[in-house]
C-alpha cells in the first residue's frame, strides 16, 4: 500500500487487519513539530482510537546519563 499520509495507512492496515496493539519508536523531529503535535507518534496517539499504542524510545549512548 502506498499513501502520502504513513500515518492514516497504518492505521487503515491496522483496521482491515484486526490488529489492537501499536507498537512506535518516539519521534525524533523537530521541537516545534513534537510541541505541535505534529509527529507521526502524536499523530497515532491522537486518531488511534481502539488500538492500544505503545511509544517506545531508545536512548542513544550519547544520551545515556552517568
């Protein structure tokens, strides 16, 4: 399947799959657009109604506090 919007294909495939769980990395975007809501991860959270959505991140090892 091909779409301009991967976040309204995911979920059309998710729905004519019966799929209930979610699984996505958090995003790594700009600030604004995190703040904004505009990320793909905000995106599902926000129009994933019935779906259980998890957003995993994984921190980098420069991001790794001592």
């Amino acid at each position: 399947m091909r779409s301009s919007d991967p976040v309204a294909a995911l979920l059309d495939f998710a729905r004519s799959h019966g799929v209930g769980h979610i699984i996505i990395g958090r995003s790594n975007q700009a600030k604004w657009r995190q703040r904004l809501g505009m990320t793909a991860d905000a995106r599902l959270l926000r129009e994933g109604e019935g779906f259980d959505i998890h957003v995993v991140s994984f921190e980098s090892h420069e991001e790794k506090r001592p």
